[in-house]
C-alpha cells in the first residue's frame, strides 16, 4: 500500500524541489466526498479551490479531512494571496499553497512571509490549532517554516516580465502557470495555444530552469498535458472533477438518447 502524504517532513514539497513529475487533479465542486474520490486515485496532489468554486474555510476543512489519508498531498487555492486569508488556512492544516496572481518578486517575498512564522515571516502565531493537531503535535513551530509549499500563479503580463525574479525569491517553490488568465492578458482570450501564449509558456519554463525552480500548470486536455511533461513541467494538473462529472455524465446521457 502506497504511503499517505506527509506534511512534516512536507513529501510534495520535496519532490517539487528535486523535480520530481507531480500529477495532480483540481477539486473545485466543494464536496468531501468528490475529494475523497480524487484522493483514492492516487493523484500525487489534488488542488482544493477557493478563488473559483463555492468553496469557505469550514469546506476547505472538510475536503482536507477527506484527502488525510490519501497520498495526495492537500493544495489549497485561496480567493486572493492576502495574509489574514492565509493565516486562517495555515491554522485549519493546510501546508501547500498555489497563489493567484504573483505579478513581481516583492509580492512573491510577502506572501511567502505570510506564510511563515517569525523571524523568517509575519504569520501570526496560536499555539493550538488543527494545523499543530491542536497542541498535540510537538515540533510543529520549530519545523513548520521548512515544510511549506509556495506555488506562485504567473498570468498577467506583469507576472511574465518578472517571472525570473519572481522564482529566485527564496520560499517560492514553483512557477504555475494559469493558462486561460496568461491568455487574456495577451489578447488571446481562453485560447490557451496560441502562439503567444506557448512563447510565454517557454518563457517561464526558461525562468524554471535558469533558477532550479519547479514549473506546473493545469491542463485537462490529455495531449497538452503531455506535451507540457515532455517539455519540462514538474507538476501538472491533468483533470477536474468538475470536468470528470459533466463529461462523463454527459457521454452517458447522449449514449442512450441516441439509441447506441
């Protein structure tokens, strides 16, 4: 039986950095039970949604419960990257964080502080929270600071001019791309192959590499995920549940309403 995922020593965020392949899928319907699913896959993470789905922090607690012991390490998504957001995530158990919109290394340098304890950062501190199994898990401030996971959203045009600076910030472990905003941002709107937008892909993938920084996005359709693997992209998101439930049920609905 494979091992659940580990947050202390964090397994995720040790594998990103040795650039090891990290298959993931997104969990956006906010239900436990869809995590749950996903967690018994054996996706090496699952990314639980807030900034767009119905997802609030008493949800976020539910799927996390889901996914504890599952292999697949818990990434949170939260609305906006702002400190008392991830102050309250870090207290409910999260340790993975993908972040929206890191447009320049200072933004990436506070955020990362938000998620760490003093002196390395400004987290606010409570010594008895579900992130430290309410007390019970000793060592938890002296090593959490090493065991969390920074993914830094590149997709605005802002983010892409800077994005070499953005991944030399110490504590950001991975460039994201978020491919439909990246698209928009370059006058490509949800056409996440155009050109420019592959060039910008490139580019980050560039910045990846020159920095020893891990590069991931989404992309649920199978040859492009493919084809991000192969050109270098360390963590991936290959499906939804969303799209898993419309597609699936969508086929089967047909099947029989045709007659085959």
């Amino acid at each position: 039986m494979t091992e659940p995922y580990s947050p202390i020593p964090n397994t995720f965020r040790q594998n990103l950095r040795a650039n090891k392949k990290q298959i993931g899928c997104w969990c956006a319907l906010g239900s436990p039970l869809a995590a749950e699913v996903l967690g018994g896959a054996g996706f090496d993470w699952v990314l639980i949604d807030g900034e767009h789905s119905t997802n609030d922090l008493q949800s976020f607690i539910y799927q996390s419960m889901a996914l504890k012991d599952s292999r697949s390490a818990p990434v949170v998504r939260p609305q906006w990257a702002e400190p008392v957001i991830i102050k309250r995530l870090l207290d409910v158990g999260f340790f993975n964080f993908l972040m929206p919109f890191v447009d320049n290394a200072e933004r990436a340098r506070e955020i990362v502080a938000a998620t760490r304890y003093p002196p390395e950062g400004i987290r606010g501190i409570s010594l008895s929270n579900r992130g430290n199994r309410f007390g019970y898990l000793e060592g938890y401030h002296d090593e959490v600071n090493d065991n969390i996971t920074v993914l830094a959203q590149i997709e605005s045009e802002e983010g892409l001019r800077n994005v070499e600076e953005i991944a030399a910030v110490e504590g950001v472990d991975c460039l994201f791309v978020g491919p439909s905003d990246l698209s928009a941002a370059l006058g490509c709107f949800s056409d996440t192959q155009h050109p420019k937008v592959q060039d910008a892909i490139r580019e980050i993938l560039r910045a990846g590499e020159a920095t020893g920084t891990a590069v991931g996005t989404i992309a649920v359709v199978e040859e492009q995920a493919r084809r991000y693997l192969d050109m270098g992209m360390t963590c991936v998101a290959v499906g939804a549940d969303l799209g898993l439930l419309k597609n699936a049920t969508q086929k089967l609905c047909e099947k029989f309403r045709s007659g085959n």
